[in-house]
C-alpha cells in the first residue's frame, strides 16, 4: 500500500502542532533559575531540583503546605503553567 504525497505533507504539517512546547519564551529573557528557587523558597517552598523541560523551568520539591510537586514555571514571569501528576 502507498501513501499518497499529500498525505505525508499534511501529516508533517500537523507534527510541529504535537511538538509545541508547554513555554514559548526566548532563551534572552529567561531569567536565571536561581532568582525563581528564591521566589519560591521565600514562599515557603524546599526545592530539591530545577530542569528544563518544553521551555519552561520545571521545579521538583514540596511546597508550602509540605505537598510534594513538579511544577512548569514560565521562565520569564516565574508564573505556574501546568503540573505534572
């Protein structure tokens, strides 16, 4: 069975719609991790690890109730988009 042209054109034109990353931030204006793990400690947080993932910082630790969390935090706002379960 062969699959038409036009069918690998679209299906490559719906990829980069699946690919798009959780923070849509430019690498300049990230600012740095150590001013978010302050942020967030002042707040009560115990960060045990910060990473990059889909764009976003994503903070590994508990937070002020002592809940533990993996939370994506824009990297240029410090504002929480999404959670990991």
């Amino acid at each position: 069975m062969r699959i038409p042209l036009v069918a690998l054109m679209l299906a490559g034109l719906a990829f980069p719609a699946l690919a798009a990353e959780r923070c849509d931030v430019a690498q300049a204006d990230w600012r740095p991790v150590e001013e978010l793990t302050a942020d967030l400690t002042a707040k009560g947080w115990t960060v045990s690890n910060v990473k990059t993932e889909d764009g976003c910082y994503e903070v590994y630790g508990h937070d002020q109730d002592g809940k533990q969390v993996e939370t994506f935090f824009d990297p240029a706002t410090f504002e929480a988009v999404g959670y990991d379960d």
